[in-house]
C-alpha cells in the first residue's frame, strides 16, 4: 500500500537480532533482504540501530523505500 501511495515514507527493518550493546558506528545497510556477517548472522545493537534511524532522518537516502541494517 505504502509503495503506491503518494506519501513521503521511509520503512526501517532491523536485523534479525537486535539487543544492546555497544555502538560501533559501523554497521551495513540494505534494502528489502537481511544484511547478514560473515557467520550468516543478521544482528545489530540498539545503539547502533538509533544512529542509522537518525542518518536517515536529517540525510534521507531511502524515501519511498524500505532499508535494514546489520554488522
């Protein structure tokens, strides 16, 4: 619905695994598949999840799209 609206949206999906932890500052985006690490793994840290949610908020990369992130 959201894809053929006229609407302004973003839509943010978190890895798989999401918990605290420490913020890293660095972590991969993608689109609509699970960004997974080198074991297979789709995970992020909270806080690292918060810094990518305000990227996209004062940058906007994705509009109109859905993005995730992961390590």
């Amino acid at each position: 619905m959201l894809r053929t609206s006229n609407r302004l949206w973003t839509y943010f999906s978190p890895a798989e695994e999401i918990a605290p932890g420490e913020r890293t500052g660095r972590f991969r985006l993608g689109g609509d598949q699970p960004v997974l690490d080198a074991d297979g793994r789709s995970r992020i840290s909270v806080e690292d999840a918060a810094v990518a949610l305000i990227d996209e908020a004062e940058l906007p990369r994705f509009v109109q799209r859905r993005f995730t992130i992961g390590y």
